[in-house]
C-alpha cells in the first residue's frame, strides 16, 4: 500500500488568529459599517462596566469585551488605544486592545465564539485568558 501527498489549495486558511487579525483594514469610525473586521485607534472617552466610548474625531462608538465576571477592563478615560474587532449590532466587538505602551490585551478570538460563551466542545484558549484589572 502506498500513501500520496495532498497539497492545500492557496486559499485554504492557515495561521493563527492573531496573523488573520493583522490583515483587518484600518478605517476611522465615522466609515465603519456593520460586520466589517476592522482595526480603529482613537481615545477612550468613557467607561460604563466593561464598555468603553472610544472616540476618534470623525466619530464615536461604543465598544465591549465581554461579561465583568469573565474579565474586567483595565482602561483609563484619556487612554489612547488601537482595537481590533467587528462592528455589531450594538457596537463594536473587541478582538484586541493595543494599549499606547505597547501592551496587547487579547481579548476573544476572531473566529469562532467567545472563551466566555459556555461553548462546551471548546477547551480553554491559553491565548485568551481572562484580563484582571490593576485600575
């Protein structure tokens, strides 16, 4: 019996989430449109929970990183900060926060649901581990 190789189409997804995350489009807030995987930067102007309003001059939005019992949010109002995710229904969806000095708060994969959905087929991601705050 002999056994062949199989070559994987160039389109086939490979990599991790972090290397599909760097090719999201960067786009101000004012031109966001729904569903669109995107990166914005712009300054927190307001905390409610574990919501923020980042703001960028062409607009506003509000933006989430999940329930305060899986993680909570260790921002400032004033803080500058880069934010990969998804427009949704009521806001936008957070993958990453790029904090101004560098720090990367991985917050939820971007595909795929949420570590805190209560998925049960999903064993825990170590690169998503539930963020403490030091405020």
């Amino acid at each position: 019996m002999s056994f062949g190789t199989t070559t994987l189409p160039s389109q086939a997804p490979v990599g991790t989430a972090a290397q599909a995350q760097s090719h999201l489009a960067q786009v101000s807030i004012g031109e966001l449109q729904q569903f669109e995987g995107t990166t914005i930067t712009g300054e927190v102007t307001a905390i409610f929970g574990n919501d923020f309003i980042l703001s960028d001059g062409t607009g506003q939005i509000l933006v989430g990183i999940g329930p305060e019992w899986y993680h909570q949010l260790p921002l400032q109002v004033g803080e500058r900060v880069t934010v990969v995710g998804e427009v949704d229904y009521d806001g936008f969806d957070a993958f990453t926060i790029t904090r101004q000095n560098g720090v990367v708060l991985n917050i939820r994969p971007a595909f795929g649901p949420p570590p805190w959905s209560g998925e049960r087929r999903r064993a825990p991601d170590p690169d998503f581990p539930p963020i403490r705050s030091s405020r």
